[in-house]
C-alpha cells in the first residue's frame, strides 16, 4: 500500500462476503488491511473501488455523497 509521499505500508488483503457501510451492502469485496490509526489517526479510507461498486458520486460543494440516480 502506497501513501502521500510514495511511502510503502505493509498491508493485507482479504475479500469479505458481505460487507455494509451506511446501508451499502455489498458482497465479496476486497479490503487492504494495515495500520492507519496509529501512524495517521483515522481508521480506514474508503477508494474509488469502493465508490465505483457502491455507486456513489462525490459531491464537492455539498461535501456529501450521493447515488447517481439523484443527480
């Protein structure tokens, strides 16, 4: 796993066959593992693979996110 800066982490993956954030469930998704609280203070990101399945939009102005469907 890459950071800001280039820097390498060491990290696992595992895909997880059900898995919801915020009422999004989806099923047999990849997660990258590491440790991110310690170093950086928060406990996960979510990327655009997630984005991308899940089929939210950022919305920038708002700072919100929303489904496709409501643009």
């Amino acid at each position: 796993m890459y950071g800001i800066g280039g820097e390498s982490k060491l990290c696992f993956e595992q895909t997880v066959i059900d898995i919801e954030i915020d009422n999004y469930l989806m099923d047999f998704f990849q997660l990258q593992l590491g440790i991110t609280k310690e170093t950086y203070g928060f406990n996960g990101i979510l990327g655009v693979d997630f984005m991308i399945k899940s089929g939210l939009i950022i919305d920038f102005q708002e700072l919100k996110t929303r489904r496709k469907k409501d643009f």
